[in-house]
C-alpha cells in the first residue's frame, strides 16, 4: 500500500496521513478510466463485535456508488478528490444494535499529479 499512501491513521474520528498520486490504477475500477488515476486512501476496518455485518460509503464521493458491504477482508480503498468535503462512513449493524461512524479527511494531505 505504500504506492498508495504514506502514514494514514486514524485518530478519533480524523483519518491523517498522505495519499500520493496514483496512475493506471485498474485496481480501483478497471472499467472507468477517469477514475483509473488520482489520489486512493485504503483502509482495513477492525469492527466489534466481529458477527456485524459492515458497510463503508464516502460521502460526497464522485462515482454514485451505493454504500459497499465489506467481505472477509474487511479492506476497502476510496479515491479521495475533495478532503475538504468526503467523509468515510462505516455502519455496522448485529442483530440488536447498529453504530455509525463518520471519518473526517481533512487532516490528508493530496499529493498532486506529477
């Protein structure tokens, strides 16, 4: 992940860290090539209890997308076009309780392109 990204921890409800300019990343999507380059925060989500069924947006994001349940892995990677306005949010829900979380950005830095 260091291609991607430098230093990124979360403190509170703050995600700080560097996110260098990546190209030709079909990784991230490998149908849309606007969205193949750009600055990418990834993240691996340790939730409690470990039953919860996990779901990650970025509000404001760019692509539309509907909120995505995390498998196994519990990674998912974002591309971040405006810090100053996305935000992560992570919803875990069990049977008896659902808790949401919403991660500010605006402590990255955007390594420009090159």
């Amino acid at each position: 992940m260091s291609e991607l990204q430098n230093g990124v921890k979360i403190t509170g409800t703050e995600i700080t860290g560097t996110l260098n300019w990546v190209t030709d990343f079909i990784g991230f999507n490998g149908t849309n090539p606007t969205e193949q380059s750009g600055n990418y925060l990834a993240l691996r989500f340790d939730v409690e209890p470990s039953d919860a069924t996990v779901t990650v947006d970025l509000i404001n994001g760019t692509d539309g997308k509907p909120p995505t349940q995390l498998d196994d892995d519990m990674n998912a990677v974002f591309r971040i076009t405006d810090k100053a306005t996305q935000k992560v949010q992570v919803v875990a829900k069990t049977a008896d309780d659902t808790k949401t979380i919403l991660y500010g950005l605006s402590g990255l830095t955007l390594n420009p392109s090159a």
